[in-house]
C-alpha cells in the first residue's frame, strides 16, 4: 500500500497540471474548513445601508437633496443663513444658504458616537449651537462657531437638547440635554460657551432628578424658564426654570418629539400617530391622517408647524388643520424644520442592501435579500466538497465490491450484476433523486444516496474488467491451491492489484458527484438549509435577478468548473498508474 501510494504521488508530481489541480484543490479544501474565520458576514443575515435624506417641500413640491446621501442624519434645527443637522459617527452637517443655490458643509468631529439631537439659538449672538448623543457625548458650538467636547455626568445616551437665551441676565444661555433612565442635565454658559464668571472654559453639567426613571426622547424651551421634556408610557414633564414637574399626559404611548413655539403653543408627537396639543393650560389630544409613529415636529414663527416620521410619512398643520403631504418617498425621516416657507425633513434610513454590486464590504456583492455572496460561497464550499467526497466512497465502495464479485465469479452471479448495472445505467439522476425526496426530504443524504446509488455502475464495470484478466493469473490459482477462501482471494489477492483503478475512479466519482450536487441543489433538491455552490445557484434563479445580477451567478459557476477541472487534472495523473501502457507512451 505505502509503495502504491508513492507510485500515485510519483505521477500526480510529474505532471504539471496535476500539480496545478492538486493545489487549487488544497486551497479549496482550506478555505471551506477556515470559512467561519475568512468569512467577512454571516451568510444567513440581512445586511443594511444607512443612507442620509434631505427633503424639501416648498411650494407644494418635494425636491430631494442629495448632497447629504452619504451621511445618517437624525435631527436638524434652523441656523443663521441655514440649518444644522446631526447624524451618525459623529456627523455634523451644516447647510447655508437657499434651497436653490445652498451648499453643504460637513465637519469631522471626531467622534464615531451617534448624535441624536441639535438645537440652535438663533436669539443669542453667535447663535450657539448644542448636539447631543450616544454614550453622553455633548458637543457645543460657542458663539466664536467652534465646535468642542464637554463632559457629561455619567455615559447615559442623550436623546434631546435644547437651548435658550436668558431673560434676566443678558449674555447667558441656558441648556437642557434629556437621555436614558430619566437624566436630565443643566448647565448655563455665557454666548461665548464659557463660565459665567469667566473663570473656566468649560461649564460643568449638573444632574436634575426628573422624578421619573423612563427614558426620556426630547426637550423643548420656550424661554429659559419655560418648556417641556417627553419620554415613554406617556412622560411629559415641564421645565420651570430651576426644575421640572410632572404633567398629566393624555396617552399612554412613546412620546418621540417635542416643539414649543411659546407658552400657549406646544406640540408633541409620538407613536401610532399621536399629536398632542398644548394650549397653555392643558394637553389634549389632536387627530391627524398618519397613524404610524411621528418622529419629530417643528413649528414656524406663524404657527404652521410640520411632523415626519417612519416610511416618508409627512403632514403639516395650516390654518389649524393638519393635511398629509405626499412626499414622495418611502424611507424613514428623523428630524423636521421649518425654513421660511420652505419644510425640510431629514433622515437616517437602514434599508436592506439588496442585489448590491461587488464592493470592499462585499466583494462578490449581495442577494436580492441583501446576503453576502463571498460569504455563501466560502460554506458553500463546505457542503459541495463534503458531499462530493462523501459521495464518491459511497460510489468507490459500491462499485468495487460489485466489480470483485461480479469478475472473480463469474457465471449466473456476472450475468445478474451486470443486468442491474444495465438497468441503472437506465435510471436517470434527477428523477430518481426527486423519488428519494418524496420518500425522505430535501438534504445532503439524499444527494449522497442518489449519486452513490446511481454512479457506481461504471466503477463496478472498470473492476469487473480488469478481475476477469487478474483471476485467471498464477497467483490467484495457487492462492486456491493453498486453501484460501474466496474473501481472502479478492480482497487480499486481487484487491491490491485492482488499486490503481480503484483510485483513479474515486477521483473521477468526486468530480462527478459535485456536479450532481450542484444540478440537484440547482433544482431544489439540495439542503434546505445549508448553503452549498448548487443552492446559491438555486435561489438566484428563483429570486429573477440571475439575469442582471451575473456577481450572484459567475462565483458559484466558476468555482464549479475549477473544483471539476482540478479534479479531472489529478484524475489524467493517475491515470498513468492504472494503465501503465500510457506511462510508456
């Protein structure tokens, strides 16, 4: 056996293409064993994109700014000349100017933290601007238009901020920022961002107990002694001054937004549509035409007042009344502001990632349901290969056995083998396979079995063929002589002479049977829940896109091809083993 196996090693390294088909093979092999680790996604999950919106609505039409589609914006105030708008990794995303001819600017804070909130002071000189978010990240813009940190008390995500300039004390500004479990901080600075004596840069944030321990999603003020804070089950609490009070809240739902314009005009919207109003003396509940959750509103200097939410959702109050605007578009809005007669609406929407092109996050692109193909491909491999090899010794042993039996004794037992060889040379693969399915259901062993209980024939042939010439040799008759049975003299005697062959079809069956595999899972017929190159193939072609989506369909075909290529190169190698006439030629 050790001698055989150098013979083969011997003539798989003589030969240049089998050296070529031996290595491809080896790194097929690695890389479906290393698949969990190269990987760069899971193959069964959805992947997303956040992509920022900016919409405006004016004069009754919707105009889409693209200048911000790179950027997950998720609150917008107005500024002088303009807006800001806040977003994910730390985005600040300034706008100045008109819609017709405004210009963004983005500045790199240097934060990867989400920014949930921005408010804007447009009263106070410098009009100094604060932005909250995840983590407790505080940012402030002071009235020199620098941006920098402020330490927060505690990591409690931020959700709302507001700010407001002081009545009593020219010069001061008071800011609130609202977050998780009920936090509340106050702080009041000069218009510069510093200390109101002076004495220090940076003002240190005080914690106020709410009352409450439910998050809290916003703050609006009215002035520095009056506005509101919203949060869960129904939390509305209102701002004094110097602390907040607890207020009867007409519903029992998330309360996500909040707008003061003074203290007898407030809104708040939240879940399931709801809009509260406040008329100065209580809060009551206000009827509108959207009926998914709102996730902000904003109020103009004349009271018109604008609320956006999940899937484009759009409706403005005029002239007391709230009329739904069609906007066009179906992904999620943040943030919402009024900008002269102008509405603008601005976004962060996750949406699935769907038949995207290969890309450096996926290099073979993805599916129609936003999966990553590379990493498909990579367990993919797993299953082909096991399958194929596990087919091809079910088709090796098989055929072997059949081929020993039939050739060493030949007669009536010869005939009657090679009549049920000729009748599954008669049976077709895939309707047997779907027999198989009926009986059992979709999985690798009914592939293993349909290939392993079809394929032998030609094995069981070759082995018959070349035992009729072996048993009528010497030994085999003074094995007889010596008394030896007839299991010893096959698989002792004749076996080992019968090897080479024997090999050589295994890797022929190998070949074959990955081909199987694909056009069974191809037809469905394969695991349902294993991803393997046919499967892939197989939810392309059910999913219409194989047409235009060639990223889904050539990583599989062609990965096909090489593994049956690099086999049939190693199986030309052995070839020479097995009939040595070719070795001389």
């Amino acid at each position: 056996m050790r001698e055989l196996f150098h013979h083969l090693w011997n003539a798989v390294r003589s030969d240049r293409l089998a050296i070529f088909g031996l290595s491809v093979l080896c790194i097929l092999i690695t890389l479906a064993l290393l698949a969990p680790i190269i990987a760069t996604h899971d193959p069964t999950e959805m992947n997303y994109r956040a992509e920022g919106s900016a919409l405006w609505i004016e004069g009754g039409q919707t105009y889409l700014d693209a200048g911000v589609t790179e950027y997950s914006l998720r609150s917008v105030a107005t500024d002088d000349g303009g807006f800001t708008a806040v977003g994910e990794k730390g985005t600040i995303a300034v706008y100045r100017g008109t819609r017709a001819d405004g210009t963004w600017e983005i500045i790199d804070t240097g934060h990867e933290a989400t920014l949930r909130s921005v408010a804007v002071d447009t009263g106070t000189g410098g009009a100094p601007a604060l932005a909250v978010g995840d983590g407790g990240l505080i940012l402030y813009r002071d009235g020199m238009g620098a941006w920098h940190r402020e330490h927060a008390p505690g990591d409690h995500s931020l959700n709302g901020a507001a700010l407001a300039a002081s009545a009593r004390t020219a010069g001061e500004v008071l800011r609130l920022a609202v977050g998780e479990v009920g936090t509340v901080l106050v702080s009041r600075v000069d218009s510069r961002g510093k200390s109101l004596d002076g004495a220090t840069a940076v003002t240190p944030w005080e914690r106020i107990p709410p009352g409450v321990t439910r998050d809290l999603l916003d703050v609006a003020l009215a002035d520095d002694a009056f506005g509101f804070v919203v949060g869960q089950r129904g939390t509305i609490l209102r701002w004094n001054g110097t602390d907040l009070e607890a207020m009867e809240s007409p519903t029992f739902r998330d309360l996500l937004a909040v707008a003061v314009r003074d203290r007898d005009y407030a809104l708040a919207v939240g879940e399931r549509g709801t809009v509260l109003l406040w008329d100065g003396q209580v809060w009551s509940e206000m009827s509108g035409p959207l009926s998914r959750s709102l996730r902000s509103v904003s109020i103009g200097e004349d009271g018109r007042a604008i609320v956006v939410g999940n899937f484009g959702d759009m409706m403005a109050l005029e002239n007391g009344a709230w009329r739904r605007l069609d906007s066009g578009y179906d992904r999620h809005f943040r943030g919402s502001t009024v900008v002269g007669e102008a509405y603008l609406a601005v976004g962060t929407d996750p949406y699935v990632n769907a038949l995207a092109s290969p890309s450096r996050d996926h290099l073979f692109g993805t599916t129609h349901n936003g999966r990553d193909i590379f990493s498909q491909v990579l367990y993919g491999g797993r299953t082909a290969l096991a399958i194929g090899f596990l087919a091809a010794i079910m088709v090796t042993v098989i055929g072997t056995n059949v081929g020993l039996v039939s050739g060493y004794f030949g007669g009536r037992t010869d005939s009657v083998l090679m009549r049920i060889v000729d009748i599954m040379y008669a049976l077709p693969l895939e309707p047997f396979a779907m027999i198989l399915v009926l009986v059992w259901r979709p999985g690798v062993g009914v592939i293993i079995l349909a290939v392993g209980l079809l394929t032998w024939r030609t094995t069981a042939r070759l082995i018959r063929s070349q035992v009729l010439s072996i048993v009528r040799r010497p030994f085999v008759k003074a094995a007889r002589m010596a008394g030896s049975g007839h299991a010893r003299i096959m698989y002792v005697h004749i076996a080992p002479n019968v090897l080479p062959l024997t090999f050589l079809q295994l890797a022929v069956a190998m070949a074959f049977a990955i081909t199987a595999e694909a056009t069974l899972s191809f037809l469905g017929l394969g695991p349902p829940r294993l991803y393997s190159w046919g499967t892939i193939l197989h939810q392309a072609r059910l999913s219409g896109a194989w047409r235009t989506a060639w990223w889904w369909i050539v990583p599989p075909g062609v990965l096909i091809m090489i593994t049956v290529v690099s086999v049939f190169f190693v199986s030309r190698a052995l070839e020479v083993v097995a009939n040595p006439r070719l070795r001389r030629q």
